[in-house]
C-alpha cells in the first residue's frame, strides 16, 4: 500500500497534466476521428435522427453534434453603454493571440484619480506607512540590474517591491514597453487575450480586459484593469489597478481577479558604465494581487521563480527597441501610452503634503533563513494537493514554473 498510493497518486496528477498540455495535433486527430464517426452514423440513420438526443450522446464531443443544436461557444459581450460599440468575443479568439478593440468614452478618466497617482508617490517615497520591505533577490546580466523585496501587511496578499535598470534605453520607450498590449504576448506567453473597453482621449486614462492563461491544471483568469500615466519633468508614475467595469458581466470562467495593483515608477538614471550619462532608465516596481491561492504558498513559489520570469523581460525590450524603429506607425495602446496627465514636481509635493504617514524601512538583511528550509515532503505534498484541486485556486507562472524546474533538476540528479 505505501508503494501503490503513491503512484496512483502520481498516475492521476499525470493524466491532469498530460490533458493540460494535450498537443494540437491530438485535438486535430480527435476531431478527424470525430467527424468520421459522426459521418457513418449519419449514413445509418434516418436523417431526422441526427437532431435527436440520442444521435448527440452517441457523437457527444463531435462538431457535428454541437451544429445541430446551435451549442455555440457563448461570447463575452462588451457593451460600453454607447450605441452601436457592443464587442463580442469568443472564447476561441484568445487561444495564443492577443488582440485590442478601442471603444472611446471620456466617462472613463474617472477609473483612476489624483488619489493612485498620491498613493503611487508614497509608496516610492516609503511613505505609505506600510510594514518593513524584506530583500528577496540581488540579480543582474550584462544589460540588467534587478533587486526585489517582499513584505507581508496586516490584512490582504503578500506586496512586492522591484528596482529594474536596463542599460541603454530611455523612459520613453520602455513606458510604451510596459503599455503596449499588442507587443506583450511576444515576451509574456501568459497573456492569452487583450481588449480596450474605454479610452480618454483627454487623460489616456484606459480601462482594459486581460485574459492570463495559466499552465498546467489552472483555469484561466479575467482582470479588468484601469490604468493612466502621469508626466513628472520627464519622468512617469504609471498606475494600473483592478476596476469595477459594470459592462463587462462576471463569469464562472475565466475567474474574476478583483484584487490586483501593479504601477511602476520609470525615469532616466546615470549608466552603470560611470560616463556620467543619462542613458539607463530605472523602473520601481509595486505589485500585489489575490489569486486565491495560500499565500504562503505563493510566497515561496514567486521567490523559486522570479529571476527566470524577469530575465526574460530585457530580451523582450531590446526586440521592442528594434520593431520601433522599423516601425513608422504606433500601436493603439503605444499611442494611449503618450497621451499622459503633465504636473509639475511642486504640484505632486502639494498632493503628498496632505497626508503625514511614517516611513516604510527597507530592510538589508534576507528573509528568515528558516523559511528557505522548508522540508521538501511539504512542497510536494502541497503540490499535490493543489494539483487535485483544480480550480479551487490560482497558481501563478512564477510559481508553476519555478517549482516545476525545482523537481525536474532534483529528479535529474537522482536519475
């Protein structure tokens, strides 16, 4: 018995992952033998058979079952409340694609306020009040510097921090990097599907839906994003938040995210090189969000796979820098990325002058060395039990990936 239920346990957690990954071609071959079926069925019977009950369960699964009785995969319906500028999009239109519908509606530059863009100020400054910052991470590459550090608030997900300087790029156009939905899925393979619903022409304040599609046994998960950026002497606070968006109806799949922040802070720093120069542009980074899994959980994932997801970002910057230049038209989301709110630096002092919050610490030292020693049978018991429970909760890619490379190394040198 303690041979068996090990394996059987590892037999199921195998199908869930090998359906998980099914190729194409066996989706094809399925459907081939689908129809086939279906085709000689419909030979035998009497024609009016092929709409009864029975002919379905016989051929359930085959496109010709679901033709017959109009089972169309239902749209998600995007209607902005204007006439006329209603999106329907199908589930099957964001399979490995990203696309974007722009709706204009000045209502929309209400979706973020003054109130983020102070909120954002604080954080940079470390001055939002908030617990002491853990450094996690101290990485670099020939073209990269990244540091990140975590800390854990009294009531909500575990918040991160990030400094990012990539070398010869200028705020500009990293800004347009981070903004522009239609490049993304070129460097992040988790963004499965894109859209604008509004757009302000006015503030470029934007209200956009995100499909992620996460590996494995995760469902996929729907964010409703507001975002705006604002101008500081040539330097940019970029705001982006999960918003209610009472047009676009909430479904059992994809799951909701409704807790979500992520906003950076970009401006132009000095090169590592020592010229004196200007030319590498610093990022600050801030993000949570509740995905509904454990946080602890979470928290050791994210730590096993944040440099393999980061280092991946600099490749996708430099191939960026190369298609704009090659490129005489923008984006949309690129374009929106330029039409920015311009203050001044004694206007944002006057916002965060209003509210005196203590200073958040940055702490040097790493997080608990004890932590980092957690017995492997727990992570793999917690594996499997999060495998087995499919879409009761939310994995991220760091986490996925970053325990997958874990094991797979581990089984490597036992092998």
């Amino acid at each position: 018995m303690l041979y068996l239920v090990p394996f059987w346990i590892a037999f199921l957690v195998g199908i869930l992952v090998g359906w998980a990954w099914k190729p194409k071609w066996a989706e094809l071959l399925t459907q081939k033998l689908s129809s086939v079926v279906s085709k000689s069925l419909e030979l035998s019977l009497p024609s009016s058979s092929s709409m009864s009950p029975m002919f379905c369960l016989k051929n359930f699964g085959s496109s010709s079952c679901l033709n017959s009785l109009n089972l169309q995969p239902e749209a998600w319906v995007i209607d902005n409340g204007e006439q006329g500028k209603t999106l329907s999009v199908s589930p099957s239109e964001y399979d490995n694609s990203s696309t974007s519908r722009s709706v204009v509606n000045e209502g929309c530059s209400s979706a973020i306020t003054e109130e983020d863009l102070k909120h954002l100020c604080q954080l940079v400054e470390m001055r939002d009040g908030g617990p002491t910052w853990m450094h996690m991470m101290d990485r670099s590459t020939p073209n990269m510097s990244y540091q990140a550090w975590r800390r854990d608030p009294k009531t909500g997900p575990p918040q991160y921090r990030s400094r990012t300087v990539f070398e010869n790029a200028t705020a500009r156009i990293v800004r347009d990097f981070f903004w522009d939905d239609e490049f993304r899925p070129k460097w992040d393979d988790m963004l499965a599907y894109s859209a604008t619903i509004e757009e302000c022409s006015t503030t470029g304040t934007m209200v956009v839906q995100w499909i992620r599609k996460f590996p494995f046994f995760c469902s996929d998960r729907e964010y409703i994003i507001g975002r705006r950026i604002w101008e500081v002497d040539g330097s940019y606070y970029c705001v982006t938040k999960a918003v209610t968006c009472a047009s676009v109806p909430r479904r059992n799949k994809p799951r909701r995210v409704d807790l979500y922040y992520s906003s950076w802070y970009i401006r132009a720093v000095e090169s590592r090189s020592g010229n004196g120069q200007l030319t590498a542009c610093e990022v600050l980074l801030f993000h949570h969000e509740d995905m509904g899994i454990p946080w602890e959980i979470a928290k050791l994932g994210v730590r096993q796979g944040m440099w393999g997801t980061v280092k991946k970002i600099e490749p996708g910057l430099c191939a960026y820098k190369k298609e704009r230049e090659s490129l005489a038209s923008l984006s949309q989301s690129a374009y929106m990325a330029q039409v920015n709110t311009k203050i001044s630096m004694e206007y944002l002092i006057s916002l965060e002058s209003n509210e005196d919050l203590s200073r958040s610490d940055v702490d040097s030292t790493s997080e608990n060395p004890l932590a980092q020693n957690i017995s492997r049978a727990l992570i793999y018991g917690g594996l499997i039990v999060l495998a087995c429970s499919l879409d009761h909760g939310a994995l991220s890619k760091t986490f996925i990936f970053g325990m997958g490379r874990k094991l797979t190394d581990r089984g490597n040198r036992l092998s």
